[in-house]
C-alpha cells in the first residue's frame, strides 16, 4: 500500500479535496475492502478505504496543530498510522476499523511530534516520551478533581502503570505544569481553595462567593472520596465518560479494554451507583431508594 504524502507540488487542501471525494463506508463495505487488501493486495481497496478515513485522520492531526508542525507534515504521518491499521486490523473481531485505526493514527502523529518538535526537547528518552504524552490523561484518572502537584500516590500509581520511576513523574509533573498556569490551581500545596475562588470582583457580594467557594470545595471533596471507593476500571471509566469535557464513546472504551459496549455500559452504570450510594450516606440522605451493587 502506497503512503498518501503530499508532496511538495500539491498543497493541503487539493490533497483533501482528491481524498474525501471518497464517501463514508458501511460496515459490510469496510470489512469487504479489508478483505480485498489483506488477500490479494488491491490497490483500489486500499485507496477507498484510506479515502473515506481522511476525515478522522484531518480530525486526530488537528489536535497536534499547537506543536507548531506543518499541517501537511501531520496528515502524512496520521497516513502512516491509518494504512498500519487497515495491515493489521482483524475484521472478524466485530468492530469498525475507526475504532480501532484511531490508536495507530495518534501513535504516529505523535511519534513524529516527538522527533521533530523543538517545543518536546525535554523528551530525550522512552520513559520521558510515555511521561510527555500520557502524564496528563493519567494525572486525570488517579487524581481528577486536583489540578495541584501529584500526590506521592498518584505518583506511585502512574509510575507503576507506565513502567518508569517516580521521580521521572515528578519531574516531568513539574514541567508540564510550569508551562500552564490555571486558574484552577490550589493556593498553597494542601489547600482546598483554589485561585479562582480568590477572583472576587468589588461589586460582588463576597460573604456570598465565599460561602459559594466553600460548598464547592467540599463537593469535589466529597466526590473525589467517592471516587476512591471504585476499583481501577471503574475510575477510569468514569472519568473518561462523565468528567471530560468530551466524553469518551462506549466503542472507544470498549475497544481499549476487549469488552464489549454493554459490558462497558454495565460497568459505568454499577459505578455511578456506587457513587450516589456514598455521596448519600456521607452526606446522611436517606439511600435506600438506590443501594450500590455489590
């Protein structure tokens, strides 16, 4: 199968305008142009299939477009990532080749971010790259309702999930944090007030806002103590369901732990039942009306 580049005579958007002629596959379609390119090494097929994936792959590139890399450059690498998938994706597993190609499309936008970035200098080893691409999605799951420094247990979870020492977490923590500063931020190491709360204007009442402040404070509180109270999985999946400002899909999470989507639809439900049941009982509701599962 042959790269899609753009090359140096053909600008971005004629490049798209030629692939997304291709339109969107139907499953039996799908499955059938991967057969025909797996089998017999069909060239039509290949370029169908890659055609009617330009979309996601312009989708996931986009995300990259802050590195400061040419656009073009990005779509080319996402390419390469999408014809790996279409290589190795099993039809008969029962999902889209979406679902599966978008992880193989980030790994090679972002391996190519990493060796052509000056803004990722700080990423000069394998444990740095894992740190530099998966500390904050990860910082998200172990301690979601923080945006301060990590925790000496949410250091030690990661570490132990990406196979690198602690103190390269710490390290690389730091970093990516002095490159943002948030209003979300703690004032001071252990405090619950954040710097956002301290925003008051002199118009407003601020008895009022601190007050406001307060039950805020004690709400992710209270939530992230509920949170402990699920197992890993569940944490997870409740994190990148109800907590992201874009929400994972059922298919996505699936796909990422070999489950089906109402096993997935399962698992998050039990949770957030878990969830109400502690939130009700810290906060003396009466909880009978919606007990946990065991």
């Amino acid at each position: 199968m042959q790269t899609p580049v753009i090359g140096p005579d053909e600008n971005l958007g004629r490049h798209l305008r030629r692939l997304l002629k291709y339109p969107m596959l139907d499953a039996a379609t799908e499955a059938d142009l991967v057969r025909r390119w797996q089998q017999h090494r069909d060239v039509r097929a290949s370029e169908q299939l890659v055609g009617s994936y330009q979309r996601l792959v312009v989708k996931m590139a986009s995300d990259y477009r802050a590195y400061g890399l040419p656009f073009a450059d990005l779509v080319s690498e996402g390419n390469v990532g999408l014809m790996q998938a279409v290589e190795r994706f099993e039809v008969d597993r029962g999902f889209r080749l979406a679902t599966y190609a978008m992880w193989w499309i980030r790994a090679a936008i972002t391996d190519y971010v990493v060796r052509s970035s000056s803004l990722v200098r700080l990423v000069t080893n394998e444990h740095r790259k894992k740190l530099f691409f998966n500390l904050r999605r990860l910082k998200a799951k172990y301690q979601p309702l923080e945006d301060a420094a990590l925790s000496p247990e949410a250091t030690a979870a990661i570490a132990r999930e990406l196979g690198v020492p602690e103190a390269e977490v710490a390290i690389m923590d730091q970093r990516l944090s002095h490159r943002d500063v948030s209003v979300n931020a703690g004032v001071g190491g252990d405090s619950e007030v954040e710097w956002q709360d301290l925003l008051i204007s002199e118009g407003d009442d601020q008895e009022k806002q601190v007050i406001e402040a307060d039950e805020h404070s004690k709400r992710r509180a209270l939530l992230r103590d509920a949170l402990q109270q699920l197992d890993t999985r569940e944490r997870h999946i409740i994190v990148e369901r109800k907590l992201r400002e874009e929400p994972a899909k059922l298919a996505e999470l699936s796909a990422y732990y070999g489950l089906s989507r109402e096993r997935v639809r399962q698992i998050e439900a039990r949770a957030v039942a878990k969830l109400r049941h502690f939130m009700q009982t810290a906060t003396g509701a009466d909880p009978s009306s919606g007990a946990a599962p065991a």
